[in-house]
C-alpha cells in the first residue's frame, strides 16, 4: 500500500459559530482574543497501490507471458525469436477462443434445453393449476366482492380512520 499525503487545507467555519458542533467553542475563544475561524486541517488519503484488477490482470500477463517464451523455445532455432513468438501468440489465441466458443455454446444450448422442458412441463400441466369454482353452490366473483364490502364497512365503522 502507499500513502498519499494531501497539503494541509485551510478549512473556514461559518461565521455564527466557528465549530459546527459547539457554539461555546466560538464564544470562549473570542474573550480570549483569538480567531478561531480558519483552522488549518491536515488530510490524510489512502490509495491502493493495487487493486484487486491490477492484480488479476498483472497475473494473467505474467503467466502468458511465460507461455509464450515457453513456447517460443519449443519451436527450432531455424526460426526467428520474433516470428516464433507471433506464431505461438497466435496459436494461443485460437486455442483460447475455441475454448471459450465451446464453454459459451454448451452453456447457451444447457439453458435452451433446460427452458424447453420447463416450458413442456408448463404446457402439459396447465390443467392441474389453482381452478375457479364456478358451481351453482359457490358464490360468484360478485358475491365475493360484496361480501369483503359488508366486511371493510364493519371494520371502518367499529374503527373510524384517524
């Protein structure tokens, strides 16, 4: 970690009172004489030096870094140093799309196989859901509300809103 130090700012309280918190602050530094007003505030910032990315991403470049001299040395000497580590970057960067090409359709086609069976299961079971009773027995959707009328009436009149 490093520590930045920032140059003492000069901080100016209002007028009335010269510390926000205590007024008797202002009052007993004025019978003595001194202005308390400007008071000189030392800030003290702390910066990371690395964060959490700066670290990841040093480390990836590290270790492809090494996989590169890697595998520049497996190539002949016959080679250029320089051609042979465009040609291994190259390599690398195919290996490595075509692992994640791979890692991003098998995950896509899992969800898609998993929200074709559910929707399936949705379909063929639609019929065995919450069902309305509609029989003559069985009071209509009227009836139901008018009942939870007579009863918000009996509540409203035995407790009257404030």
């Amino acid at each position: 970690m490093a520590w930045i130090a920032v140059a003492p700012l000069q901080l100016r309280l209002p007028t009335p009172f010269c510390s926000p918190i205590s007024p008797k602050f202002c009052s007993r530094s004025r019978h003595r004489g001194i202005d308390r007003r400007v008071r000189r505030v030392g800030i003290r910032v702390v910066a990371e030096q690395n964060t959490d990315l700066v670290r990841v991403l040093g480390t990836v470049w590290k270790v492809s870094k090494d996989g590169l001299d890697a595998g520049s040395k497996l190539v002949p000497e016959s080679v250029p140093r320089p051609v042979a580590r465009t040609g291994v970057a190259i390599g690398g960067l195919v290996v490595i799309s075509f692992l994640l090409k791979s890692l991003l359709s098998t995950t896509l086609f899992i969800l898609g196989i998993v929200g074709l069976i559910y929707f399936v299961f949705i379909y063929l079971n639609k019929d065995e859901g919450p069902r309305r009773k509609t029989d003559a027995g069985d009071p209509s959707v009227d009836e139901t509300l008018e009942e939870a009328r007579k009863i918000m009436d009996k509540f409203y009149c035995q407790y009257p809103p404030c």
